[in-house]
C-alpha cells in the first residue's frame, strides 16, 4: 500500500530551501560586520610603511611571523640604538633603502627543522584594508620568488586564506605621520 503525504507537507518541504537561502541572504547583507576578516589570495601585494614600498608577498598560514627579504643586511649604532640597512626590491624593480631600529632577535624554526636566529624590525604593513604595525624578521629569501612572507601574527582575526587565489586585493592603507596607516575612504558618488 502506497502511502501519500498531505499537500501542505510537500510544499512546507519545497519551500524550506527557498526559505532558509533568503534568510541567509537577509543575514549577510543586512549586518555585514566590518571588522570581519578579509578574503585574500595566498600572494597578494603589500606595502611597508612608512617608507611606502609596494612588494608581492606569500600569504603564509604555516609561518608563525613575517619575514621580509634582506641579503646584506648591515647593523650600525645611531643614538646609542641598534639599527639596520637594508634594500628592499618594490613590485616596479625600484630598489629602496630601508634604516630602522632593530628591536631585537628571534629564533625561527626554518622549513628543514633547524633554527637561525634572525634580525627583528617593527614596519607597518598594509594588506588591502588591513593596516598593523609589524614585527618582521630580516632573512636573506635569494632564490625564492616572493620577497616577503605574511605570517600568521598579521592574519589573526583579520585575514582568510583563499588557496585558489593570487592578487585579490591592493593596499589600501594611507600613509601617516610616524609609520601608521589607516584605510583609504571609500570611494562615493558617480563617475
């Protein structure tokens, strides 16, 4: 014997994907929170600031920190501090002369298990609309095709990885008085 279900049931069951896809729709457009984190690319430019350098980098959630390219970094004495020069290659070709405090060192893990111990410095970074104030060791990344690494003490509660994806985002952070940065405004009104 075949048993059948009354109507209403099978429209209740037809209309109930309908139903909770509308809602998710409202849920999403109505309270988008913009402190939610950001999808980006596993490469995406960033910039260095103050300085304003524009640079491609690895998005890189196996690194606890960053690290920026330095092959031949020189420490020198300035007002009693420890400071670093280095150069930096932006995304033009242009090669950039960085000097700043050291503001101390760590030990990293390397990717074949043994630890170096590394030159911290402390740069903001701007990552689409994500600005932090950094800290960044110096490692010399001759031969690897990306000049910094994005680890993830910049990701935290700010960034989704997206593995399919490269260039997704550009910095978008203004420049400001002592290295800070904040998100450009919104662009408004008609073209």
């Amino acid at each position: 014997m075949m048993m059948t279900r009354p109507r209403y049931i099978k429209y209740f069951c037809a209309a109930l994907p309908v139903t909770a896809i509308l809602v998710l729709i409202a849920a999403f457009s109505a309270g988008a929170d913009p402190e939610a984190p950001v999808v980006v690319g596993w490469v995406e430019r960033v910039s260095l600031h103050p300085c304003n350098i524009v640079i491609p980098s690895k998005v890189d959630t196996g690194a606890v920190s960053c690290s920026l390219h330095a092959a031949d970094p020189v420490v020198f004495q300035r007002h009693g501090e420890r400071w670093v020069r280095f150069t930096v290659q932006d995304v033009h070709g242009k090669k950039h002369t960085i000097e700043t405090p050291i503001v101390g060192t760590r030990k990293i893990k390397r990717h074949f298990g043994e630890f170096q111990r590394r030159w911290v410095i402390r740069l903001g970074v701007c990552l689409g609309k994500v600005f932090k104030e950094s800290e960044i060791n110096l490692v010399d990344r001759t031969g690897f095709e990306y000049p910094m690494l994005i680890g993830r003490n910049f990701m935290e509660a700010s960034l989704i990885v997206d593995p399919s994806s490269k260039f997704t985002v550009e910095p978008q952070c203004r420049p400001q008085e002592h290295g800070s940065g904040e998100p450009l405004p919104e662009k408004t009104g008609s073209k």
